[in-house]
C-alpha cells in the first residue's frame, strides 16, 4: 500500500539555486566547477570521479555528496555544489578543473506560494531551505488517493537510495472497497483521482519548469521540501470528481506509516476517528499534520481536533486573477475568474440580464432566444452560493449563451480555467452592470478580457479564506483549534500529467508538511511537539504590510485564534523560535478521559488546557483558573525573555514569574499564568495573548476565554 518515491533535480532546474549565492558568500554559494570533455562513457564513473575530486577538498565523501547539487555527466564533465569562496579557490587550482565559476543569477518566478511564505531562492535567498538540505533524507507519508507516478514533480532522476529505515512495500489488493469503486481506479497506490498527486507534489514536489495553466501563473513548480521522499497511501479511491474512503482505511494507512519509518504524516482531510492512531504515530516522534475542513466560515465547524496533531486552516497568498469587464461606454470594470480566451469573444458582444422575479439565471427565464450568443448576468440574490454559481452557468450553457458574470461576497474559489467565462463581482460591479442594461436597453455591448495574472503589491494577503473551518473545538474546548493558516486558495500543483489549480484546507495542509520536513531535516531530534510549537509560537498575525490579517465571510472582519489558530506560518521564523511547549506525550495518559481514550473513567477529568501547549483556551472561566506552562530554551544559552501580556476583554491576566532568565545549567522554566472573570456575565469567547520576548525571539501564544456563570447554558437566542 506504500509506495516511496525519491526526487531529483534535473539540470536547468538544479541551477536555479544559483539565486543562493548573493546572501550566502560568507557560508556557501552555488559553484559550477567545469573539468572539460568526459573521459569515460560510464556516466557513474563520472560521477565518482567529481564525488572524489570534491572530496579531497572538504575532506570526506560524505561531505562531497552533501555539497554536490548536481552531476554533469553527459555533454560535458563538471558538477554544481554549494561552496565557500575558500573552497572554491581550493578547487580552482586543482589538476583537471578547468575553471571554478560563481553561478548567475536568473531571473525567474514561482508558481508563487512558497515565494510568498519565504521559502524563496531570491529576493531574498531562503536559509532555512539552504540549512535543511531542501528536505533530504526526510520522508512524508501522504495519505490520500495515491499520486499519478509519471508527473514531472516526482521526478527521482539523480538520487541515491531511499533512507536505510525505511520498510515499506508496494502493495496492491482491494480490501475495504467495493467493486463499483475499483472499476474507476487502480488496484495500487496509482490514483486516478488528481487530489493526491496535487497535494503530493505541494509538500515535496521536484522543480518544474515553464508550469502555467492557460499561460496564468506562469512559473516553476516545487514543493516545500524537494528533496524530501514521498511514501504514498491510498487511503481514497474512485473517480477525478469524487473520493471514497472510510477511516478504517485512514487508520490502516497510519498503522503502516508508523512500521514503514516515515518522519510527517500529511493527511488532506478530515477524521474523527483517528485519535489513538494519529497519537501513536505521534508517540513513535512522528509529526501529523490534518486538514481543518472546508465547512466556514461558520463557527464550531473545525475538524481534527485532538492537541497532539496540526491542524490547518486555509489561507490566500498575494496573487490574483484579474479580468476586465468593459461596457458599451467604455467604462471598464475588474472581476476575479481563470478564462483563458475565446475567438468568439475577442470584441464587443451583447449582454443580456437573465433575471425574472428573483429567479435568476433558471432554465425558465433563459428559455427566449435573446440569451443565445451573449453574455448573462445573474442575480443570485445575497445568499449566492457555489452551487447557484453552477446552476446558473449550466443554464446559461444551455441557453447559448457565451460567458456568465456573477455576484457573491467572496468563496474564495474560483471556477476551474476554461475558453467560457466565468467571472465573479462584488456587488457594486454587478449594480454598475445592471445599471448599465437599465439605461442602454436596445443595445447593449459587452467585452471580456482574458484573465491576466498579478502578483505582489497591492493584494492584501494573506486573508483566512472563506471556506476554511472555524474554532472553537466543538469536541474539545479547552484546546484550541485550529493550529495555524498557510496558503490554500488557488494551489498550482501538478495533476496526473498536466499542472492545475485547486482550493481548500487540503491544499493548505501540505504546505505545512513541506515546512515540517525541514524542520525536522534540520532538527532531526525535535519532537513533533517541539516541531508544531516551533511553528505555533513564531506565526504572523499580521499581513506583509504589518496590518492585523483579515478573515473572509459574511461580513469580512478581523481575524482571530477560531480563525486561523496562532496566525499565519512563518517559515524562516520557525527554523529559529527561541523556546518551545515540548510534551512528553505519555502524559496524555492522564488525559486519557478528556479525549476519550478509554472506556473507564474516573469522574474527575482533568481539562485539556493544563496540557503544556502553546496556546490556551479556558471554555468556562466563573472566578478563576490558573494554568502552568513550561519552555524550554532552544536559542543562545544565556538569554532572558520578558512577558508581554494582552489580556482577553473582560479578564484580568497575570504571569508568574514574569521573566525567564536561562543559562548553560538552566534551559527549562515553569510558569503559571492566572486568568480572572471581571465581568460576570454568560459572555462570548474573547481573545489575548501572552509573548515571551528576548532581544531577537517573539515567542507568541494566542488565548481564548469564555466568561460563564453557569455551564451548558445554550446561546441561542
């Protein structure tokens, strides 16, 4: 059921890393040392021989197989490494090296979200990339609906051997689905259905060049650790549309995972069956990271609940699709969409409103002849959806109409790319539209642009996206969830042969796999706790322009902990996070009646919050609760953080001690922090933090209260 994939990165890919070089003379730089014609047909022979030449200047082989990046072996005898300018001095005088050349820079882009969190090769150079070997070594187990072998992002050309560890098989059989599934799919870990080979190639994928859909988002693909192994499990099976699993097969799947040896399991989906197993994987160091459902913006709606895996939450990147709607008087409007152009759009063509006594865009308003060959606005009303949005493009289709303009407040998903427009307006574009009609009834005129691409300044980013599963953790409320928010709107992946795009908290979660890969490359004796409060404690709550981070809904309003956990993840932050919540994880033992571990329970549980996580969440403060905590320093050793403490709006907040002084003997301290209700009420949840703050570390944990006076007492009124 497991399959292992190793990754390589094919010449013109491999030196992009070239990029490194600017900010890292004084550590390492991308070198290409050319040592002229090949003098041996035997390309592996080739290969040893630049492996022993490297050798010789770092001092071992091993070293030499770390710095080398890539082997030239076919046109020409060369290699590319990351080198010191020392090194590279070394090399240049060496017998049979022709010259030792600094790499160029080139002048490329992205296919943007890797980018957009720091994990970039310029503008500037990602450290963390460059310090954690890009993932080498490390292994993320998928599971999902299998992967399509074949994509250019699973490209394993160049790479040795999988990890020694590593006891997986390849297995086929068909145990747990039934017959009329299995005739769409394959009897292994090959998924026909693209959602696997997408998120796959998210968290590891190789570099990709020239990746586009539709010549929109024009780039490189990659993955956030490329050169970290895929080992896939097909735990979904059946058709591109629709997938069908059940957590027994989640289950099985995390039950090989553990034997098999990976490092992160990754799961794209949603379970609440998994506690004991995804705990088990936990406790053998392995970290799991969980989709949180793509059921918001409504509240209580976040799923994978338990405090030991991640759970992610979906966010937007600073990237938009652009396209322009000009009207017979010339007034040009701008709506989202993915439409690649149509011949038969190229210039002015008719609009038609296909509205009739709030039934819009209906197979009975669009029955006249005067919606053929033209574009339609549709009126959704205020509570438009994606299912009006399909409805009404599959009557427009019907009717002969060429495109479809649409209002709703925003989904945060766009259609799929197509010649046939769809393009989506706030509400005052779609009045400006309407009034149009209204005043240029005979004849009315129309032209739609192919969408074009935009990047950078002047997209506010990133925003929790619509979809994206809301807090507070209906199962467990004294844990807060979700854990954090990374880029999960508009993903360009690879499917089956081709590259598309996708949304969802599924495309989020493999983003934070990739980042958990290189920590875990880079802190090979982290525990999955000290991993996730890496990542927890150095999150963002503020956009790149240093404004608090916005979430979509209805209305859109400003983010909080039920939104995206402790904010949005900061890579380069995270591979640096000053003091970490560790937990030992047979604790949880203790805890084993609060998440429903066992059958015999006493009657006194002890509340999830005392667990030692990086965030605190109290569902029933009457008077008050004290919670300890304890941090383990894992920045310079002697360092002394101070307490910034924001109480939550009706509670009064104390820490004590209020600074935490390390040294070489002392790397763990033990605080308590003390919440008091000042205001005695049956309130709402309120939000405050508390930041341990040294002069180069933030180390933040989001808080949540909710005041009460009495329990269970239902707010519906």
């Amino acid at each position: 059921m497991a399959i292992i994939s190793n990754r390589s990165l094919p010449l013109i890919l491999v030196l992009f890393l070239a990029l490194l070089s600017s900010c890292y003379r004084s550590y390492a730089s991308l070198y290409i040392v050319y040592m002229g014609e090949k003098h041996h047909e035997d390309p592996e022979v080739v290969t040893s021989l630049h492996h022993d030449t490297l050798a010789s200047i770092l001092g071992s082989k091993e070293e030499a197989l770390g710095s080398i990046i890539y082997s030239y072996k076919h046109g020409f005898s060369g290699f590319a490494a990351m080198l010191t300018d020392s090194q590279a001095k070394k090399l240049a005088g060496m017998t049979g090296v022709l010259s030792v050349r600094l790499s160029r820079t080139l002048q490329l882009s992205t296919t943007r979200s890797w980018d957009f969190l720091g994990l970039s090769y310029n503008n500037p150079p990602s450290q963390l990339l460059h310090k954690a070997r890009l993932g080498d070594g490390v292994i993320i187990g998928v599971v999902d609906s299998g992967i399509w072998p074949e994509s250019k992002s699973f490209d394993d050309s160049g790479y040795g051997p999988v990890p020694a560890r590593w006891k997986g098989t390849c297995k086929t059989g068909r145990t747990g689905v039934d017959e009329v599934t299995l005739k769409a799919d394959y009897l292994s870990a090959r998924g026909v259905n693209s959602h696997g080979t997408h998120v796959a190639s998210t968290a590891a994928g190789s570099y990709v060049r020239n990746v586009s859909v539709g010549g929109m988002a024009v780039g490189w693909a990659r993955g956030g650790a490329p050169r970290a192994r895929l080992a896939i499990y097909k735990a979904l099976w059946g058709p591109v549309d629709s997938g069908i699993g059940s957590s027994a097969s989640v289950l099985a799947a995390i039950d090989d995972a553990i034997h098999d040896g990976v490092d992160v399991l990754s799961l794209s989906l949603s379970s609440g069956d998994d506690s004991w197993a995804s705990l088990q994987a936990v406790l053998k160091g392995i970290t799991v990271v969980y989709a949180a459902g793509n059921d918001g913006p409504f509240p209580q709606t976040v799923e994978s609940t338990s405090p030991w895996v991640i759970t992610v939450a979906a966010s937007t990147m600073d990237r938009s699709f652009p396209t322009a709607i000009t009207l017979g008087d010339n007034v040009t409007l701008v709506g989202q969409a993915t439409y690649l152009g149509n011949a038969n759009l190229s210039g002015f063509t008719g609009i038609t409103y296909g509205d009739r006594s709030h039934a819009p865009c209906d197979n009975e308003t669009l029955k006249g002849t005067q919606y053929r060959r033209t574009v339609v606005l549709c009126n959704p009303g205020l509570t438009a959806s994606r299912d009006q949005l399909s409805f009404a493009v599959q009557n427009v289709l019907n009717a002969g109409g060429l495109g479809v303009i649409f209002p709703q407040y925003t989904t945060n998903i766009l259609p799929q790319p197509d010649v046939f427009p769809i393009i989506l307006v706030d509400w005052i574009a779609f009045q400006q539209v309407a009034e149009y009609l209204q005043t240029f009834r005979d004849s009315p005129k129309v032209k739609l642009s192919p969408t074009r691409t935009v990047e950078g300044k002047g997209i506010l980013a990133p925003r929790v996206a619509a979809f994206s599963s809301r807090g507070p953790n209906k199962v467990f409320p004294g844990i807060l969830k979700p854990d954090i928010a990374a880029p999960g709107v508009s993903i360009l992946a690879a499917v089956r042969d081709s590259y598309g795009f996708d949304d969802g908290t599924s495309m989020a979660t493999p983003h934070v796999s990739g980042i958990v890969a290189l920590l875990k490359s880079l802190y090979p004796t982290w525990s999955p706790a000290a991993i996730k409060s890496a990542i927890l404690t150095t999150a963002s709550v503020v956009d790149k322009d240093g404004v608090p981070i916005v979430a979509e809904g209805i209305p859109r309003k400003l983010a909080d902990p039920f939104d995206y956990g402790s904010g949005h993840i900061n890579p380069e932050k995270a591979a640096d996070p000053g003091l970490i919540y560790d937990i030992n994880l047979r604790d949880i033992v203790a805890y084993k009646c609060y998440f429903n571990l066992s059958s015999a329970c006493e009657a006194q549980q002890l509340p999830g919050y005392d667990l030692n996580l990086p965030s605190i969440s109290i569902p029933d403060l009457k008077t008050k609760v004290t919670v300890s905590r304890t941090v383990t320093n894992v920045g310079p050793a002697d360092s002394t953080y101070i307490a910034i403490v924001e109480p939550p709006p009706g509670v009064q907040m104390e820490v004590r001690p209020s600074k935490l002084i390390f040294d070489e003997r002392t790397k763990r301290h033990k605080f308590t922090v003390t919440l008091t209700s000042v205001r005695k009420i049956q309130g709402v949840y309120t939000f405050g933090s508390l930041t341990w703050k040294d002069e180069t570390h933030t180390v933040r944990s989001p808080i949540a209260v909710r005041n009460v006076i009495k329990d269970f007492y239902a707010d519906v009124a």
